[in-house]
C-alpha cells in the first residue's frame, strides 16, 4: 500500500544519513487498535544495536526526523520498547481519491509479479459427465486466480488437462454400449462399476441416431470405442459450453492422449530409469519417491504392463517445465490431498525446486435447499450440474460464493440464499454497494449535477471518521491485491470487497449526498463515493463478476 511504501522510503533515507541500511526483518503494517495511528514500525528496534543506541532513543530521533521531513505525517509517537506509531494527515488518504478516479479501471493493478511465467491448470474434469457444483467451485478458484496474477505483473497461461487415456474413459464407452443394447431392448449384462446417470442415455439414443441399430450386431470392443469417441467429444462440447458461460477460460486444452500416443510418457520414464530413480522390481517400474520426502515408492507401471496416472502425470509436467513455466499451479480437489507429497517428489526429480509446483486444494461444497442438504453422486447419476445452479442462481451469484471462503475449507452453498435480495447474501450486499452508488448518481444526474473533478480544496470536506475509514479501506485495495497473489487466495479479494462494501453501507446511512448542507460537501461526497464504485468493480471484475448499475 502507498502508505507503507511512502513511510518506508522516508525511514530508509533518514537511516541511510545516520549510517544504518533498512532491516530484512523490520515491518511497517496497521496496529491491531486504530487508536495508535495509521502504521507501526519496529525499525528503532531492529537497528539500534548497529548504531551504538538505545531501542527508545533512537526512535525519538526517527521521529523527530519524520516530523521534519514531511508535512502528510501528522502525529508520530515513540511506544513501548521503540515502537514508532504513525498517524497520516487527511490531505494524504485524500489524494487516493485523486489516484483512484485517475487510474480508474488500473487501479490496484502492479508489477509485483514481474513477468514471472505461471501456468495455472484446474477443473481437468474426466470428460465423463457434465460438470457439477464441485467442479464449478475449482473453475471460480482457478479462473479468478488467474485473473488475479495477470493483474499483479505475472505472465500467466490457463490449461485444462483432458483425461482421456485411462480407465474412466473405457468406463464411459461401456457405460453407453450397455445403455445402447439396452434401448435397443437386446440382452445386457450390467457391469459392476459404471455410469448409470440419464445423460448416458441419452448419448446411448444419438449413437443410434448417428450409426443406426445395426451397431449393437458389432464387435463389442469396436462399438464400445465408437461409444467412448462420441460420448467424449459430446461431454468436452458440453464442458466447454458450461465454462464459456460460466465466464472461465483456458488457452490450451491438453490431451492425455498426446502424450502417450508422442511418446512423452515413455521417455520420461526411460529418463528417470537413467538417472536411477526409476527401479524394476517383480516385474513392476517403480519411482523411488522416497528419496524425495515421500513416505513410500510408487507404481509407475504395473506389472501387468498397465501405466498408472502417476507416471502420465509426471510426464504431464515435464512438458510443463519444458514450455518455459516458472511456476506451474495445479488445483485438485482436496480428496487428492494425498498426491501433493508424490508430485512435489516427482518436480524434485526433475531438477526442480519442489515450490515451483503449487497445489491449490478446493474443498467440498455443500448444495443445500433451505437449510436441507442435497445428496450428490457423481457415478449413480445424482447430482447438481454446475449449468443447472447457474441458471436458478446466476453467474455472479455461483462464483462469489465459491470465492466466498478459503478455497481449503468446506462451503455450505444454500441455493434458496443466493437468490435473496438481502443484506444477508453476501453477493448481494456487494453488489448493491455499487448499484446504490451508481442509482445516486443517476438521480444527481437527473438534478442536473454533474461529476465533480477532484481538487484538494474538495477533498479537504472529507473530514468525519468514517470519511477516513472509507479512505484507508480504498487505500488498502492494491495492497489487498498483492497478499491474494502472493498467497494465491482469490477469497481474500471477496473479503475485501465485502468489507469496503459495509463501510460503504454505513456511511450512505450517516452521511446524506445530494442532501448535503452544501454543495462543496456535495461533491466531496460525490467523489469519494466515485472512488468506491471504481474499486467495487476493479475487485468484482477479478471475481469474474459484473458490477450492476441497478438492481
């Protein structure tokens, strides 16, 4: 935040006259209590031993020092052992308003990332069935994650991986071939583990369209691969179309298939079997993970000559790394919790450092109805379509709920809530933080008052507590910005906003506008109301959710 960096930069010049550089450890953030100023440090601390000086009397000189060099510090006091509690004038939270409304649409935008290289990967659902609610939940992470370190400075590519060379897959051809017979009222032997949901049907009834009932007198095994081709390409139509309107996208979507078929996969075995890291042993290959941190070896290749996704998945981020990724991001579901210590192993083995391989885990999510849960099941055909959600909830609503909380934690996600329009519905109350901004400035509008330009004079009005409370929360936003990509957390941008959003409510409620007692505090009121609904949309926008005008 510009606060921390401006106050950084006058204690740093400040030390460097006295002989002393800044310390890798000192800090600079908001004391817990406002009472104690915008900012503490604990520099004097840190430094005085360099200096021959006492902790306290050292910070007396800083202080003195700061005082005397800027006149946007209005009160600095020396506490406890050295602490230096910091209190900003007015005129300089005033001038965000003046920064904000300038940048507009790039406000909170940085260059933190500094063109690092990061590949983000998430949903690579089995193209098996339509996505659900909990697919939706890792496309809202991924997509706003994304978005997120585009906007901090970072070079970001978007990837879906296809499954389509495993087990699932030789599932999914079965499972239409049976639904096939059946339609076609031939005998069938149901197998033990298939999909039985409706949609399987219906694929069963347009392969008959397409190939006519002929097909069931075919080879089971060359009608079973007709099965799977057309039921995988009809899905990964569908999936497209679902995160298309979801407002998700990805650049590349990468095969299984490809790999195997250019053999990736072979090589990349072959090549850890050279470096003795891969071991025959009963007649299986095996990865010595161990040597990693892992708690045991695995399975590369059966001994039935079967590749497990082990070794397509090591070979999938070979690739990764080929392609020039600093950083590649994987967001799995947080059943694969357990996967995260093999692959770490595997980057390792391939001469990487194991933290340019970040696991993001997205938890369950919970689809309620009132208050009563909704059973889902995936293989038994029961369950919620994330296209089935977005049409009773809206987009907007779907995906600032699923940013909602910390990706890692469970979310109870109420279908009847999201449709509320109350203060109670957190996508709700944000976004009506913009509305009810811009429905005012319709009616200002209307009166024939016009956007005033902001001039200090101006701005100088906005003088109450929670004009400054408003100011500091606007201030916070790139530096909002900067933890959530650095941390990776899209939900600390929804948290933000839900907080801007209730300062806002408050204040429209304690402070009239076009009610003013004049037209000076008018427009001051005007303008720091205009800097809010920037920043509500330049946060929304990173949530891939729209900024409504009414509602």
């Amino acid at each position: 935040m510009r606060a921390i960096t401006h106050l950084k930069s006058l204690l740093e010049s400040i030390l460097s006259e006295m002989g002393a550089a800044w310390p890798e450890k000192a800090s600079i953030e908001p004391p817990k209590d406002k009472k104690f100023g915008d900012m503490a440090c604990n520099v004097a601390m840190l430094t005085a031993g360099k200096l021959n000086k006492k902790p306290r009397d050292l910070a007396e000189e800083l202080r003195a020092a700061l005082l005397a060099a800027d006149p946007s510090l209005s009160k600095v006091e020396v506490a406890g052992p050295g602490f230096l509690n910091v209190t900003f004038a007015p005129a300089f939270w005033h001038s965000t308003v003046t920064q904000i409304l300038g940048e507009a649409d790039a406000y909170g935008k940085q260059d933190t990332g500094k063109g690092r290289k990061v590949q983000v990967e998430y949903v690579s659902a089995n193209p098996t069935g339509p996505l659900h609610i909990g697919h939706g939940r890792g496309a809202a992470v991924g997509d706003s994650l994304a978005r997120l370190l585009r906007a901090t400075g970072h070079e970001v590519s978007t990837e879906y991986y296809i499954n389509d060379a495993g087990r699932q897959m030789r599932l999914l051809g079965m499972s239409i071939w049976v639904r096939l017979l059946e339609v076609l009222e031939k005998p069938v032997t149901y197998p033990e583990d298939w999909y039985k949901g409706g949609y399987i049907i219906d694929l069963a009834r347009e392969v008959i369209a397409l190939h006519g009932p002929s097909i069931a007198d075919m080879d089971p095994e060359k009608a079973q691969d007709i099965c799977y081709e057309y039921g995988m390409k009809s899905i990964l139509d569908g999936i497209k179309k679902d995160l298309a309107e979801f407002r998700v996208e990805h650049q590349v979507w990468f095969s299984e298939k490809s790999l195997v078929a250019g053999g990736e996969v072979e090589s990349t075995l072959a090549e850890l079997h050279e470096k003795g890291l891969a071991y025959d042993q009963e007649g299986a290959l095996w990865m010595a993970t161990s040597r990693f941190g892992d708690d045991k070896d695995r399975v590369l290749r059966k001994s039935t000559g079967e590749l497990t996704y082990f070794a397509s998945d090591i070979a999938y981020h070979a690739n990764k790394y080929r392609r020039g990724f600093d950083t590649v991001v994987d967001i799995w579901g947080a059943d694969h919790h357990g996967y995260v210590p093999r692959m770490k192993a595997a980057v390792q083995a391939m001469g990487r450092d194991p933290e340019d391989l970040k696991v993001i885990l997205v938890q369950l999510v919970n689809l309620l109805r009132g208050g009563e849960q909704i059973a889902m099941s995936t293989r038994a055909g029961q369950f919620e379509t994330l296209a089935d959600v977005c049409a009773e909830t809206g987009v907007d609503a779907a995906r600032f709920m699923f940013l909602s909380r910390k990706s890692d934690s469970h979310l109870d996600f109420d279908l009847e809530l999201v449709k509320q329009r109350t203060m109670d519905n957190p996508v709700y109350y944000v976004q009506y933080a913009h509305a009810r901004i811009c429905s005012l400035f319709a009616k200002a509008e209307e009166r024939g008052v016009a956007m005033p330009k902001p001039a200090p004079e101006l701005l100088a009005r906005l003088d109450t507590p929670e004009d400054l409370d408003l100011l500091r929360m606007l201030e916070q936003y790139p530096d909002t910005l900067a933890s959530a990509a650095q941390t990776m957390s899209p939900h600390v941008v929804s948290f933000y906003l839900r907080e801007l959003a209730g300062l806002l409510h408050r204040y429209y409620t304690a402070h009239p506008v076009l009610a003013a007692p004049d037209q000076e505090l008018m427009a001051a009121r005007m303008l720091i109301l205009a800097a809010v609904a920037q920043v509500v949309r330049n946060g929304l926008d990173l949530l891939g959710v729209a900024a409504p005008e009414k509602m």
